[in-house]
C-alpha cells in the first residue's frame, strides 16, 4: 500500500512527460506544406551549386579540352573574391576613420612622432642621436660645471651684493637627467664658407643637488630646475686639418626661461641677501656669461684670435619706440578687492641682456609713453612694425616703432646727429693690462655722456686678463674721447688712466685701433691693450635718397570654390641697389597676426637684379569672412649672408584686406615704404 501509494503521485507527471513526447513526434511527421517548400528549395539550390561547379569539367572533358582551363577559371573567381573583400577593407576603413576622425589622427601623429631620428622636417629636425651622445656625456658635464660655478659663477655672486662677500658653494651635483635637445636648424647656405652656424632648442628638467652656504649658519640649496631656451652654437673657422674646426662657440640669442626648487628658504628670509639670489638674478649672471653679446668661447687650435670669437663685430643697432599700450588690465582694487581701480602700467624693454625700465604713468590703462631706446644687435632675427598683443595676460596690446640700422667703417658716412640720438658706434675689446703698480684691479670706461662700469675683476695680478667686450653709442665723433680707468677693487684707487679721442680713428685703416696704450698716472712700463672700432650708420646717406625704393606687383583674390585667399608676387621693378652687383630679393609674406616661421612664405631668390621676376602663387586657409579682418605683410628682402653688411631689408608694404572687393581681386602696383623700422 505504502508502495502503490508513493508510486501513485509520480504517474501523472510520467504520464505527462510520455504525452509531450508523443506530441512532438506526432509534429514531425506531419509536415506541413511550407516545410516542404522549404526543403525542396534547399535542395535545388545544392542541386544547381553542384552543377555549376561540375559542369565545367564535365564540359571540358566532354570537349576535349585542356585542365588548364579549369584552373584558369578557378583563379579568376579566387582573385574576384580577394579584390572584393580588399575593397570592403578599404570602404570599412574609410567609413571608421569619418566615425573616428580625432582618434585616429592622434594615433598616426604618435606614431609619426616615434620615427627614427634620421626623419628630416623642412626647417627643425629630430636629433635623438645627439640626446643619446649626451646621456653617455653628462657625468663629465657635470665635472665641468662645477668647476664653472666655482671659479667664474662664486667670484660674480660675491660682487653682486655686499651681503654675499662670503658666498659659497659647497655641494654640486647635476645630477642623472641630462639636457635634451628638442630640435634642431643647421645654417649652411646662408652662411660664410668658413663656419656652421647651429640653432638648438634645448629642454632641462634635472635633478640638480647644489647647496651653497651664504654666510653662516646661513644656508641655500637647489634641488631640481627647469630650464628652456635656444641656444647658437658656431663652428668657425672650418680648416683643412685635424681638428677640421677652429673653435666653438655658443651663447643664448635670447634669455632662456628659469624655474628653481629652493631649499633652505626658512634661513634664507632671514638673510638680507635672500633677494640677491632670486631667480631674476640668477638669470642675470648667466646672461652677463652667455646671453648676447656675451659668448662662451673655446679655441681649438692656437691661430685663433679670441678677441674675434668672444667680441665679433656687431651687425647693427636697433632703436625701440615705446610710443603706447592700449587696453590693459585693471589691477588696483580697493575696498578689499570690491571695488576694481586703474593700473599703474611701466614697460620694460629688454634685448638679450640689456633692458631698460619706462617712466611709470599713474591710473592709466591706455598709457603713452613715447620713449626710445637703442640695443646693438650681434644677431638680428625678423620682427615687424605693429601693435604686439600681450601675452600672459587676458588682454592688452603695446604699440612698438622698430628702427634698423647697419652699421659700416666707412668715413664717408660721418655725420653729426640733429636728431638727439647717436650718429655712431664705438666697439671696445678690453684684452689686458700689463706691470700695473698694484695687485687687485678692477676698471672703469667713462665717456662723455656715458659712464659705464665693468664688474669683471683680476684678483692678486699686475698682469690682469679681461677679454671682455663693450660698446658705446657716440654722438659727436670729433669731440669725443674714450677714458678707461683702472682701479684697485674696493679702494677704487685709480692705478692708471687712458684717454683716446675717437677722431683718433678717422684716420686708421678700417677705422679701427688695435694696440698697447701707455697707462698715464701709472708705472713708466703699465700699459694696457685694447681694439677699438667705430662704425657709422649707412642709412643716413638712404634717408638722404630721393627717389623710389622700388615697387611691387601684387595680385590678390578670395577664392570662393577653394575657399582659399591667393596671393600672386608677380615682380618688383627698380629696386633699390644693395651692392654693386644689384640686388639678391626675394618677396616674404605673413598673414597678420600670424607671423611664426610657420606661417611665413617667401618666394625663390634672384640674384644681380633689380628688375626680378617671381611669379609666384601663394595660399592662405582662411575663410572669406576672416580674411576680410586681416592685413597683408609683404617685405621685400635683399637675400645677404649672415657674415655681410649688405642691406637685408628694401621695402614693405602692408595691406589692408578689408578695403578689397577679395571675390572680385586686386592686381596693382604697390610702392614699398623704406623699411629703416622694420627689422
């Protein structure tokens, strides 16, 4: 019973379980028409298939003809299939690269990046190879820049403040991450024959360990920099022998950019002398030892002159009209910031190491200045007349009058200046001095008008080595007189005095002195030995010309289709001559304000002639609307060599886009401006 009764619950389900299985069974048996459809259309299908492929062979054999045939055909249908499914790649790829544009550019541009380093670019290239050198290098770096911050960087901070008489460094470690070199331009072509001339943009961020004492228990330290800038390297005179290079030179063109880890700081805010080591001055003293015009030199060979090296002559000068600035911020406020004031605005004006500080204008966000201020100039890159956007800032622009003046030791040129500023130059090369009466000598130049002190000192020499070299604007070259005072340091007693009038010059081959001068107020044997140049300004006698610079043929038009603004520099004619030999031109271009290397275009050079004929087609990709809120830049340029004192620049001409109907296009004659402001 118990066993009927647990087995009784258990057969409807058994049975349940047989009825669904019976009724599936009974489905398929029973097929219905469309399965049956279904089915004999699968098998015309395989049917058909089967005949298409065998048929072929069939007939082959049945005609008598060659296998080859077959397999013929079978490779064509292979080939249709691959070049199918290379076209479907293909369209894939295209539709993913428009669904994933930004991706797959960052992608390629990566791997671009990655190339080797033998992959030149048009105007910077790639040099890992020279990083690689300088890894292996950077432990004996460090040896020599330990030795450079104790025997020549000490001595300068010592002098540059009382409170760091003391000064010293105890530790100097640069740790394991060397510099490195993020691009680099060679200067071939453009150059003498005689040198290469190398542009480095360079990139530290090391380790740096240096601990300095300031005066005890007084401490400071550097634990890690950053440092950015361009630095020049020049090889000169190329020889045809071992070491095939004369001497190297480098500096920086500009002052590079400084940021320092300090350590200490807690002693160094007690110490009067904490604002002497600030970044500022830090940069100050490399540049007063590698920021043009100063240059670290190292002749390799004895035939050398080092006066050459160190103090080449300069190329021009340039004259910096601070005339206004428009637009600045706001930065005095009151009430606890509430309430938002003026500003207090001054400029500062700085070309390699020298900078001069404006007059300060009281609550004034336009202010007008109207100074001038003249730097000599030892490397001349492009810059033009305009208003300079401020950078940095949110807005604000500063308006700049840039003048360029060559200069040239030609006594045709003397003139007296009507205009207040100087009509010439003087360059000095203060080599040494020689039996001087005391032991520590420093110098000092005067010059009517001008008094200028050189901090460099010999220590415990009657023999004392400067190789320094200086410059002086003179304004009257009959009149005045170079006085070189040397000193003893500190005591400032005078242990001798040299006075040239500079119309001592005028009579010298090359307009130049280069000799040992007797000491007055010295011993009977103290001399000192110094070159002095004088160089005239040649564009006096151009600003006397009365004629035409020349005139250019521009065609200029807005491309609608393209979407393109075309600029045709068709030629110039009449030029003005530069040499003898008439004019090597070429037309540059920018598209204000875009005025980086990038963006500049510049037509081929002809050479010997005034009448040059270019033809040349340039694009600009922009739109109609931005177009019409630019300006054209077109300079006329004379092509000299960097070693030259030829004329480089002719004329400019500055158009305006927004005066132009651009859809229906401009073809004209233009009449460059004399291009004595533009640099």
């Amino acid at each position: 019973m118990a066993s009927a009764g647990q087995m009784h619950p258990s057969g409807p389900a058994e049975g349940a379980g047989l009825g669904e299985s019976l009724s599936i069974h009974g489905s398929t048996e029973k097929l219905s028409t469309s399965a049956v459809n279904r089915i004999l259309m699968e098998f015309l299908v395989y049917f058909g298939r089967a005949v298409f492929v065998f048929y072929p062979v069939y007939l082959t054999g049945y005609l008598g003809l060659s296998i080859s045939w077959v397999l013929l055909c079978m490779v064509m249908i292979t080939w249709w299939k691959k070049n199918r499914q290379w076209k479907d790649a293909r369209i894939g790829t295209a539709i993913d690269f428009v669904d994933n544009e930004t991706h797959v550019i960052n992608k390629e541009l990566h791997n671009t990046l990655q190339m080797a380093s033998w992959v030149n670019f048009p105007d910077v290239e790639k040099v890992d190879w020279v990083n690689k050198v300088l890894v292996q290098a950077w432990p004996f770096f460090g040896m020599f820049m330990e030795k450079l911050l104790k025997e020549n960087i000490q001595p300068v901070v010592r002098l540059s403040n009382p409170a760091l008489k003391m000064f010293t460094f105890t530790k100097v470690h640069f740790g394991h991450i060397p510099v490195k070199i993020t691009g680099m331009k060679v200067y071939t072509h453009e150059v003498d024959q005689k040198e290469v001339i190398l542009d480095m943009n360079i990139s530290y961020e090391g380790d740096v360990d240096i601990d300095a004492e300031v005066k005890p228990p007084i401490t400071a330290g550097i634990k890690g920099l950053k440092l950015k800038g361009m630095i020049r390297v020049i090889l000169e005179p190329l020889i045809g022998q071992v070491p095939l290079v004369g001497g190297v030179t480098f500096f920086f063109i500009r002052r590079p950019t400084l940021e320092i880890n300090w350590t200490g700081m807690t002693n160094l805010l007690d110490s009067p002398a904490f604002s002497s080591l600030s970044e500022d001055t830090i940069m100050d003293i490399i540049a007063s030892l590698m920021v043009l015009p100063n240059r670290m030199c190292f002749p390799l060979i004895d035939q050398v002159k080092v006066d050459q090296m160190r103090f080449p002559l300069p190329r021009g000068v340039v004259r910096v009209h601070l005339i206004e600035a428009r637009d600045l911020v706001a930065k005095d406020t009151y009430m606890m910031g509430m309430v938002k004031g003026k500003s207090d605005p001054y400029a500062i004006v700085r070309v390699g190491n020298r900078h001069f500080k404006s007059k300060t204008i009281k609550e004034n966000l336009n202010p007008k200045w109207n100074e001038v201020h003249e730097f000599v100039i030892h490397e001349a890159p492009g810059q033009e007349l305009e208003w300079f956007p401020l950078k940095d800032i949110q807005k604000g622009e500063v308006h700049l009058k840039l003048q360029w003046f060559s200069l040239k030791t030609d006594p045709s040129l003397l003139s007296e200046s009507t205009d207040g500023f100087a009509c010439a130059m003087l360059a000095v090369y203060l080599d040494n001095a020689s039996n001087l009466p005391c032991s520590n000598v420093s110098q000092h130049s005067k010059q009517k008008q001008l008094i200028v002190f050189f901090p460099q000192v010999a220590y415990a020499s009657k023999d004392p080595v400067w190789e320094e070299g200086f410059t002086f604007f003179v304004h009257n070259v009959k009149t005045q007189q170079l006085t070189v005072q040397v000193k003893e340091h500190e005591k400032k007693t005078q242990l001798g005095i040299l006075r040239l009038p500079l119309s001592r010059l005028l009579n010298t081959s090359n307009m130049t002195l280069d000799q040992r001068f007797q000491l007055e107020r010295s011993g009977a044997n103290s001399q000192i030995k110094l070159k002095a140049t004088i160089f005239f300004n040649p564009y006096r006698a151009i600003r006397n010309h009365q004629g035409s610079f020349g005139e250019i043929h521009l065609t200029v038009r807005y491309t609608s289709l393209r979407n393109k603004l075309i600029v045709l520099v068709d030629a110039c004619r009449n030029l003005f001559r530069c040499s003898d030999n008439g004019t090597d031109s070429y037309v540059r271009l920018y598209l204000l304000p875009d005025q980086t290397w990038r963006h500049r275009k510049k037509t081929h050079v002809k050479k010997r002639t005034i009448n040059p004929v270019f033809n040349d087609n340039f694009e600009f990709d922009v739109s109609l609307q931005e177009a019409q809120t630019r300006k054209l830049d077109v300079a006329v340029k004379n092509n000299r060599m960097f070693h030259t004192r030829e004329r480089k620049d002719i004329g400019m001409v500055l158009i305006d886009l927004s005066q132009m109907d651009l859809t229906k296009g401009t073809t004209d004659w233009y009449d460059p401006q004399l291009l004595l402001s533009m640099i």
